[in-house]
C-alpha cells in the first residue's frame, strides 16, 4: 500500500497555462527525418514502395508521413508520395482551404474514386509491375476492418499485376513510429498540460448541485481555445464510479452531482498528430475504506510503473511489475493499467479478473455460458509484450482497481527519458477528493 493513495482538492498542484500559449508544430525538417528513417528501413527490406493504409484516431501510420489526416498513401522509395483522397467532391475542400490558411501540405493529393484501380495505374507510371510493396496496415495488430481493407486491396491488384509482391512491414514500421524527436516532444508536452489544465477545471466543477454537462463544458471550454483538440469527454458519475454512463446519448436531463458520488471520465487530447491522454477521478466528499483500498492499489500500480519504466525493459516487464497489487489483493480491472501513445501499440492485458470472485456483478448470468466461455478465453490478451522501451517512447499509465461495482481509476502521460521516465501529470494520477 502506498502512503498518499489520496489528493484533496485545495492542495493540488497550480499548471502553468501561460505554456499553452506557445502552438509547436511539425517542421518541413521533422518530415524529412521521418521520411528518411522509413526510407532506410525500405532499403533494407528491399521495397521499392509503401502502401499506407489509414488507420485510427490513435495509430494513424498514414498520417504519420503526411500532415493531412487520415488517407490512403503511396510512399515510394524514390520520388514523391502520393495521398489519395477518395471519396466525395466535399473532401477536396479540406485541403484546398488548409492551404490557403498556410498549412504547406507535405505530400501532393490526387482525387480517385476506384483504389485498386488506381493502385494499379500508378505502379505502372512508376515501373513497379513486378516490385516489392511494403503494407502498413495490414498487421494483425490493426483492426478487423483494416486487415480487410488490406487483404481486398491487394488481392485486387494481384489480379491484374500478379508479378506484384506485398510484404508487411508494420513491426519494423512501429519501431520507427514509436521513438519521438524533440518537435514530437513539445507537442505532447502540450498536451499532457492541456490535460493537466483539463483536470484541475474538472476537479474544480466536482460540486454537489453542479451537473456532469457543467463538468463536460468546463472542460472543453478550458483548453480548445489553446489550439488543442479535445474530445468530448464521456463524464460517468454514481456511488460507485464506474465508466460509459449513457446519460447524453440517450437524450436525458444531465445527473446531478451529490455527496458520495465518484466522478470519472477519460481525457484525450490532441496538439496536431501527437496525442495525450488522462483518466481523472473525483470523490465527492470523503471516501469510503473501499474506496480508499481501490485508490491505494492504483496509486501504487503507478508509482511501480514509475519506477520500473526505463529503457531496454521489455514492455511485457513493465506490465507485469504494474500487475502486482490487483492481482495481490483479487482486484479486476477493466481496462489496459498501461499502454503506449503515438502509436497504440503495446498494450496491457485486458480486462483481467472481471468474472472472478469480486469481479462485476451479474455479469456471467448476463453473458450466457457461451459467450461467457468467449469472455474467459479472452481475458488478459496482451500486445506486443515483446517490444523493448527505448528512450523518446510515450505512454499512458492507467491503473484501475475495482470491487464489484466500485472502480477507481488514475492515471496521467509517461516520457520514457535515458534513465528512467519524466512524468508529465500529477493531478489525475490519484484520487482526487472535494468537500461535499
């Protein structure tokens, strides 16, 4: 157990917001050592291209070689690249009109309707019909919906260009991906204080009569002015905590906050491509012993990630070492207690231990046998255990314990520095507790 499981409200620590001020972004210099890292990797996997595929919100490989979201890429060894916006006549505004604001795209767009076709038509005007491509997207790592996108693309173009070999390059990809450069840095510096800033308004609207819409418009209103993209954060509430509370999709009044509640939500925000996130949760009101057990086993979760993160340890190391006070005292968890950013890629088990002894109540009636059995043999499925951390990586660490019904969870942004980490959070990374 750990000493200060707990924050009260009126010591917390002061951001500086006067650092959000400042709008890094990515030079014409950052894409160059982008493009020439994964150019040297092609080289030695002998691709003459690369198909990019888009990805989501939070491991775009597309977006990570352009500056204009998320879009099919044609990334060869030599020559220009080639975003593809397919679609509708509207997108081509998008871009047209970012110009004209100043953003100098990095890559040239060309509109399609059919991809494959167009896949085709473009290895031939470059003379790659008998080439090596190199895939990103098509891992196993990446969505159902991706490998399928994938597997159609290519399968397509085989057809018609059967000389063509795809080879999938997203491992080595992501260890590109993964180490961040000083540009990179700054921008997620910012948003980890964006998020700093986003808690402290959240903690500061956690009063009894206030509603979670109060807590919501607090929280975008205190950092979107800043330049930072912040989405809308789904704000739970009740005597247990707890996460996905649908109040607002199902189109009812805003809960009240009363005395007793736990107020929680999960923060993303974003300062151009690079990405931070946060969990922040609030007692209103002193705690109960339960309550302050769950806070302590999460505290102590990060405060071991802390001291275990370090360069040349496996992230599989690092998880387990995170593990240990959950799986000490038969807490369930919910969500992964830690994970990469910029990409997503290694992630911790998850969940673990929800249909055990004080796992989530009526959950395994609910579920049926079957689905029950599917639940089970999912469990605790890990990502990429195998990667080994190196300096300039970034990560979220969330920990979460939970009894029953009750769920706690912290967490803040993780810098993985020569010798150890720097953290970039300290008001989410406990419990938070406000007068009732």
């Amino acid at each position: 157990m750990v000493k200060e499981p707990l924050a009260q409200s009126q010591s917390l620590p002061k951001p500086d917001r006067s650092k959000l001020l400042e709008y890094p972004t990515l030079s014409l210099k950052e894409r160059d050592r982008r493009w020439s890292l994964v150019r040297k990797m092609m080289e030695e996997n002998e691709i003459e291209a690369l198909m990019v595929l888009p990805g989501g919100p939070f491991d775009d490989p597309s977006n990570y070689l352009t500056n204009s979201g998320r879009n099919l890429l044609f990334f060869p060894l030599q020559g220009e690249p080639i975003v593809f916006l397919e679609g509708s006549f509207w997108r081509l505004s998008v871009p047209m009109n970012s110009e004209m604001y100043g953003i100098e795209p990095w890559v040239k767009w060309r509109y399609v309707e059919g991809i494959a076709d167009e896949w085709i038509k473009i290895l031939r005007e470059s003379g790659r019909t008998s080439s090596r491509i190199g895939i990103i997207g098509s891992s196993h790592f990446f969505s159902q919906q991706q490998q399928r996108t994938a597997s159609l693309l290519t399968n397509s173009i085989k057809k018609v260009l059967p000389n063509v070999t795809f080879v999938d390059l997203w491992k080595q990809y992501v260890q590109i991906w993964l180490v961040k450069s000083e540009e990179e840095i700054t921008m997620f510096r910012k948003a980890a204080l964006a998020l700093e800033v986003a808690a402290e308004e959240f903690v500061n609207t956690c009063k009894p009569g206030n509603t979670l819409a109060d807590i919501q418009t607090a929280v975008l209103s205190a950092v979107i002015p800043y330049g930072v993209d912040l989405l809308r954060p789904e704000v739970s509430s009740g005597p247990d905590g707890g996460r996905g509370i649908l109040w607002l999709g199902a189109g009812l009044k805003p809960p009240i906050v009363s005395k007793g509640d736990l107020i929680y939500s999960e923060l993303f925000a974003w300062v151009g491509p690079l990405h931070a996130q946060a969990q922040i949760c609030v007692s209103v009101g002193e705690p109960t012993e339960e309550k302050k057990k769950l806070a302590s086993l999460a505290r102590e979760a990060y405060e071991i990630g802390v001291k275990t993160i370090c360069p040349g340890i496996t992230f599989g190391d690092l998880a387990e070492a995170m593990n240990k006070p959950n799986r000490r005292e038969g807490a369930w968890k919910l969500t992964p207690l830690v994970h990469s950013l910029n990409p997503l890629e290694p992630v911790d088990k998850n969940p673990e231990g929800m249909l055990g002894p004080r796992g989530f109540p009526g959950l395994k009636e609910r579920v049926g046998d079957l689905n029950r059995q599917l639940l089970e043999s999912s469990e605790g499925r890990p990502r990429r255990f195998d990667l080994v951390i190196q300096e300039g990586w970034t990560f979220q660490f969330e920990p979460n314990s939970c009894y029953g019904r009750t769920y706690v969870d912290i967490g803040g942004n993780i810098l993985v520095t020569k010798d150890g980490c720097e953290e970039l959070n300290k008001i989410p990374t406990r419990m938070v507790v406000v007068p009732a």
